[in-house]
C-alpha cells in the first residue's frame, strides 16, 4: 500500500502503533476525522513517507522526536488539534520537508533553531499557539521560505535583522504577538518582496514608517491596533498595488489625503477607530474595486460622497458630523 487517505470518514479512536510498519506509504491522510490520544512515535519509520495530513482531528501530546525519521516528508499538516509541549529538536532533521503547518494546537516553548537547516521548506504556518521568546535568527537560512506565519503567539522582539536575506519572502504575517514590541519596524522590511505584511498588535509605535513609501510589492497591508501616530501621509497614494489596508484601532490624527484615490486595486479599506477628521474625498469612494469600507469611530464631517460601490451604513457610524445615504440625510 503506497497511499491510505481516510479524511472526512468520522473516524475515531487514537492512531495505532502498527502504522509504523506500512513502510511502503507515501501519502497518509487521516485529516478530518475525530481521531484522539497521541501521535505513535512508530510513525516516524515510514521513511517513504511524502505527505502526512492530521489536521482537524482532536489529537493529542506532543510531536514525537521520531518525526526525524521521516526523511522523505514534503508536505506535514497537524494543524487544528491539541498537541501540546515543544516542537522536537529533531525537526531539523528533515531533508525533503517544504510545508510545515502546525497552526491551531497548544504547542509551547520557544521556537526551535534547528528549523533553520529545513533548506527545502518553504511555508511556515505556526499560528495561535502558545510559542515564547524570540524569532531565531536561523530562520534566515532558509532560501526558499515564501510564507512565515507566526501570528497570535506569544513571542518577544526585536525581529532579528537576518531576515532581511529571506529574498523569497512574501508573506509575513507576525500578527497578535503584542510583546514583539516592535517600535518602529525595522526598514530592511521595506526592501523586500513582500506581497503581504501583517503586524497588527505588535506594539509598533510613531508615525507610519515612510519606507512604505518605496515598498511597491505590498498588496496586503496590516498595521491595526497598533500606537501609530500623526498623519496619513499623502504618499500612501503611491502604494498603488495595494488591495487591502488596514490601520484600524490606532491614534492617526488628520484628514484623508486625496491620493487615496491613486489606489485603483483597493478592495479593503479600514481605518476606523482612528482620529482622522474633515470631509470624505469623492475619489475615494468611487474606487472600482472597492467592496469593503470601513471608516467608523472617527471625527470626519460633512455630506458622504455620491458613490457606486455597495457600502453599509456600519462602515461610517460614530462619526457625527457625517450625513447623507447610507447615513440618514443632511440637514438642510
């Protein structure tokens, strides 16, 4: 047997033992099921094996350090369970691994620095865990990684500066980690090929960082609830690949520039819960792209824009110099 896939068969029940001696598999899949109890650290003599799908089970324990074994392992997926304790040392002993998503499950400690000899991998999906302490700088040995997702931890900063050589990097997501305290993000990000850019709660503080102003490969910007301050700056306008931005739940203090209407690719826009004020741009609205609009809980004033995209009352509430469709009509 080269291939057993039982995903979606309401299996329950803990993973035997005896699965260590199909040594023939390349691909097992037991993902969403109702499996229990422990991963067998049997597991690790199927050598052969290129994928391993666990995912949306009940599973629990820790990743056994018999993982290593699996020299052959491309493809491992054991999110949304309930595994438990720290990532193996021994995970750096996989020579053929490339996605490695773990996301979803109760694992602790800090984040293993052998994962900086996966010179193969390219995707990182570690998210709402319980990881402490820093990014390892190893991490910056790994050439190939497109995509480090990190988000809703519990890691410490600062980012270490050896990430700037991740020169296939385009996603990076280090949201919800509010003890990064970032400051100021460091510019090196500015000068990567990043396509999206999560650090929403990370504690990055002051003006926005103006070189965004040169990171023309960001579509997917996301700096909320943050502690930014001061202006939007009208060269947001020349971010002109951006499709989502998100400075929601900060402290930003002034008018919205018309240069947003530059942003032609934009289909979210969220910038509630800031201080921004004065009268909303026509252009603005009149995006063509633009399905989600979000500028609640400021202090902007005067008649809403006649505009042809489908926007909800929701999005300009808690403004109260604001009238016209969808609010109710101006006074005369």
């Amino acid at each position: 047997m080269e291939a057993l896939d039982l995903h979606g068969n309401h299996l329950t029940g803990s993973i035997p033992k005896e699965i260590g001696l199909l040594r023939r598999l390349s691909v097992l899949d037991l993902s969403e099921n109702k499996i229990s109890g422990g991963i067998p650290s049997s597991i690790g003599k199927l050598d052969n094996l290129v994928v391993l799908y666990l995912n949306q089970n009940s599973i629990t324990g820790s990743i056994p350090p018999s993982i290593a074994g699996m020299v052959s392992l491309q493809f491992c997926r054991m999110s949304e369970n309930q595994l438990t304790g720290r990532i193996p040392d021994s995970i750096g002993g996989l020579p053929s691994i490339e996605r490695l998503i773990l996301e979803n499950n109760k694992l602790t400690g800090q984040l293993p620095a052998a994962i900086g000899r996966l010179a193969t991998l390219t995707d990182i999906f570690f998210s709402n865990n319980r990881f402490t302490g820093r990014i390892p700088s190893s991490f910056a040995n790994l050439a190939n990684l497109q995509t480090l997702d990190l988000s809703r931890n519990r890691l410490c900063g600062p980012i270490p500066a050896e990430l700037s050589r991740l020169l296939n990097l385009q996603e990076l997501d280090l949201s919800f980690n509010p003890l990064l305290h970032l400051g100021r993000p460091p510019s090196w990000l500015g000068q990567m090929n990043i396509f999206k850019l999560v650090l929403a709660d990370t504690g990055i503080s002051g003006p926005l960082p103006d070189w965004l102003s040169s990171a023309s490969s960001i579509s997917i910007l996301d700096l909320s609830s943050n502690g930014l301050v001061g202006d939007l700056p009208s060269w947001i306008g020349n971010m002109t690949g951006l499709s989502l931005l998100n400075l929601s739940d900060n402290a930003l203090h002034s008018g919205i520039p018309e240069g947003f209407k530059n942003l032609t690719l934009l289909m979210d826009l969220d910038l509630h819960a800031n201080e921004l004020y004065g009268p909303l741009r026509p252009g603005v609205l009149d995006l063509a792209q633009l399905t989600e609009f979000d500028v609640s809980d400021n202090r902007l004033s005067g008649r809403i824009p006649r505009h042809r995209s489908p926007l909800t009352a929701e999005g300009f509430r808690g403004n109260t110099g604001l009238c016209g469709a969808p609010l109710p009509p101006c006074k005369l």
